[in-house]
C-alpha cells in the first residue's frame, strides 16, 4: 500500500500520541475482593526494573501493585544508602505514569524503615511516595521505629502498614502485642500490613485479627506456611487458611488488597507461579 507525502505525514504526527496511550485497566478484583502482588514476587526475574515488574504485572494480569523498594533503588548495600540519602525523585516520578500507562495501580510503597535509619532517611520514604502520587507506605520495620516515622506520617499525611514476619524476637513485628505496641502513643497514620502466612507461622488466626482489627489494616500479604514456624509452600498446601481470609474481605468488602507476596520454592518461574497462586484465589473467592 503506499501513502501519499501528506498521508506520511499525519501518520507520523499521529504516531507519538498512539505509543503514548495508556492501556486499559487490568481488572484483577474477584467477587470484590482486590488481588495484587507484592513486586518483590518478581525480585528473581532476569529483569528486575521498573519495566521489568510492569512485564510481569501484566504477564500475570494482576492490576494492584504494591511497589517493592528494590525495584527503584540500586541493588548494592553502599549504593542503596546513598539513594535513600538523596533519591532521585523526578526519576521516581515516571514510575508513576509507567503504571499508569500499563493499566496497573499503584496501591502503596513498599519502604521498610529500619532502627540504623536517619531521620533524612526515613523522610525520603515520604517523599518518594509522594513523589509516585501514594498515601500509603508497607515497612518491614522495627516497632521502636514506630515512633519515629509517625511525626513524617502525620507530616505527609501518608500511612504506614508495618509488615510482620514469624520472628519471635525482642523490637520486631510478628505478635499481636508488637502491633499494638507500634499504635500505642502514635496517631492514625501508624497501621498494619498483615502477612497472613508468617502469622499463621508465629501461632496466630489471622481470620480472626483482620475481622478485629481491618480498620487499621493497610493490605494482606497472601502466602501460604505451616505453623510452627514452618515452611513457605504452595498455596493450599499449608496450614494458612487463605479462602477464610479471603472470604472476609469478600463478605464485609473491606477495601483491603489482598498481595500475593511468592516465596515459596516453586518449580517454575516467578510469573508462572504467581499466576498459580492468583487462580488458587479466584477459585478460593468461587465458594
């Protein structure tokens, strides 16, 4: 087929607007329920960018992202401090419209502020969520640190979730009492990010905690251990009781995202079992 000179032209013209259109959302909300993932799911993938999660978002046709901080900041220790010294943030801001343009969500950060941190280091988080147009932060943190972060939390008016792990050690989060310790003497802005299979691990019901306290729970993160401290494994196959969970959220829809968080030793790809894991959940969401 050939063009005229003047058809070439309003082609090419019309060529950047077209490449710069953004895709349809990617609806990956089941019976109400909001599923996502924690990008740290894909932190093994051979392309551990920004573009590459986007790719494996929409591989897996998940559309709630929870933005793990390693796929913005450098992957050395030396070289990662100095970042959060003094992060990039008109760089970090077209992360934003990246999401955007895929047709996935930004639903939070994932910035997990540490005891060691400076008060310049823990401001940046803020900051860096702002900068990707966020409210809401996750932290794998330390429960002194509470203290800390929440006068940059009221600040910024931006929340944070504190992730709990199976631990059962002095200043981490993994009991009941260490959330409630972190809230206690702090505002609104301190809050929780649930992962249900490290407290099942620790020897909790986490049905029974989200149905108490989902008014101060952020986001889910959805993986499958024994109890005991057991293993990570396949969802269905260990004692977290995800469908109860997810029942829940689906019966009260509470607007809690419920991430997948893959850290199970798979025999495939990230993308692949994390696309496992999303059709365990759908099913689970079918009863």
């Amino acid at each position: 087929m050939m063009f005229t000179r003047r058809e070439f032209g309003k082609l090419a013209a019309a060529a950047p607007l077209a490449a710069r259109a953004p895709l349809a959302a990617i609806h990956s909300k089941v019976n109400g329920v909001m599923i996502g993932a924690q990008s740290y799911s894909f932190r093994q993938l051979p392309d551990t960018t920004i573009d590459g999660a986007i790719a494996a978002y929409k591989a897996t046709g998940l559309g709630y992202c929870e933005l793990w901080q390693g796929h913005l900041e450098p992957k050395g220790a030396d070289e990662a401090k100095a970042w959060r010294e003094n992060p990039p943030l008109a760089e970090i801001a077209t992360a934003k419209q990246k999401f955007k343009d895929a047709g996935i969500e930004l639903f939070a950060l994932n910035y997990s502020f540490r005891e060691d941190f400076t008060d310049q280091q823990i401001e940046n988080g803020f900051k860096i969520a702002k900068a990707l147009g966020l409210s809401k932060i996750t932290a794998s943190s330390n429960v002194s640190t509470a203290k800390r972060i929440d006068p940059f939390a009221q600040k910024y008016e931006i929340y944070v979730g504190m992730h709990n792990h199976s631990r059962l050690v002095a200043n981490e989060f993994a009991r009941p009492e260490d959330f409630a310790a972190a809230m206690s003497g702090t505002s609104k802005y301190i809050c929780m990010n649930l992962d249900i299979g490290h407290f099942t691990a620790a020897g909790y019901d986490p049905v029974q905690y989200l149905q108490d306290h989902h008014h101060r729970i952020l986001t889910l993160h959805i993986k499958d251990r024994k109890k005991n401290q057991g293993d990570n494994v396949v969802f269905g196959e260990g004692d977290t009781d995800i469908q109860g969970v997810l029942n829940v959220l689906r019966v009260k829809k509470y607007p809690i995202p419920a991430m997948i968080e893959y850290e199970y030793k798979g025999n495939s790809d990230p993308v692949t079992e994390v696309k496992t894991c999303y059709a365990f959940m759908q099913r689970a969401l079918q009863v």
